[in-house]
C-alpha cells in the first residue's frame, strides 16, 4: 500500500545512523540490481565519515518515516574522476557527484526523491560546484527518466543498462 500524505522527514545524516544508512543502501542495492551488479561492500559506506561527514564540499541526506526509519537517501561529493572514458567530456570543474538516491518502495511516488534531489542540487550550487555527474542504470525503477525530467543529459552508455549523466549547474 502507497503512503499517500507526507509522513516522512528529511535531515542531513549523522554518525549515529550511519550503520542504518549502509543497511538501508545494501538493501536497496539487493532488491534493485542483479547479483553481481554491485559492490556489497562499497567504499563510499565503509569510509562514511570521510567521504560524506567529515567534508564541507559533501553532504548526505535521509528521509525517515514517522517511526524513524529511513526509507530514502541522497547523497553528493566531488566526483573522482574513476571513469577515464568521461574524460574526453571537459566538464566544467569543479565537478560534484550525485549518489545514493533510493527511495524505499511503498513511499516511492510521493515526493521523497524530489525533496532529495532540490536539496542536493541547493547544496551543489550553494557549495559552488559547476556540473554534476551520475550514472544512472535501467536496473532503477524510473531512475533514467527522473534524471532526464531534472535536466540531466546523456553523456555515455557504458552498456545497454548503465548510462552516465551530467548538468550544468551554473550560469
């Protein structure tokens, strides 16, 4: 059954939910992608304080339901540069990564992952980041298509599932 009026809230992560944060993203990785399809033990959860915490140019955010449970994530750092075939892209430095958007399913629908998403793209422009990168996969319900509804272009397809996306965020 959907949820139907907003009974969630959203707040920035803390160290106290972040073993709930790498629990709810692992889960969300299960029942979306094919086994294999992703690392079950992703740098970015285990270094959690470093990558997201303990920076002022990253930032995650939880939506949690009235329980308290999280039931959606987003997140956005620098982007590495761990694709060597974006290079030829000259995207427009600095560049932020935009990761980590799930969105449990009974509350899909409703407006977590718009919330999720005007708030990284606030913390984007506002930390002064010029183009934001995702890679996106068909394996995600809607994934390709919400990303393409915020401005998102296709940039490559890595396979006939995974597609990697940029956006001019200044101007």
């Amino acid at each position: 059954m959907k949820t139907r009026m907003k009974d969630y809230t959203i707040q920035l992560a803390t160290e106290d939910k972040r073993e709930e944060i790498s629990n709810f993203v692992i889960t969300m990785l299960e029942e979306l992608y094919p086994t294999g399809a992703f690392n079950p033990n992703p740098t970015d959860l285990v270094k959690f304080n470093t990558i997201y915490l303990n920076r002022p140019i990253a930032s995650f955010y939880i939506a949690l339901n009235h329980s308290r449970q999280i039931v959606g994530t987003a997140a956005i750092r620098p982007y590495d540069d761990r694709f060597s075939f974006l290079g030829d892209l000259k995207l427009v430095h600095p560049v932020c990564e935009m990761t980590r958007f799930y969105v449990e399913a009974s509350y899909r629908g409703i407006g977590i992952g718009k919330e999720l998403y005007a708030l990284t793209e606030n913390y984007a422009f506002a930390t002064g980041y010029k183009t934001s990168y995702l890679h996106t996969s068909k394996y995600l319900p809607g994934g390709y298509h919400f990303w393409k509804s915020r401005g998102y272009e296709e940039n490559v397809w890595e396979d006939d599932q995974i597609v990697h996306m940029c956006k001019r965020i200044y101007e």
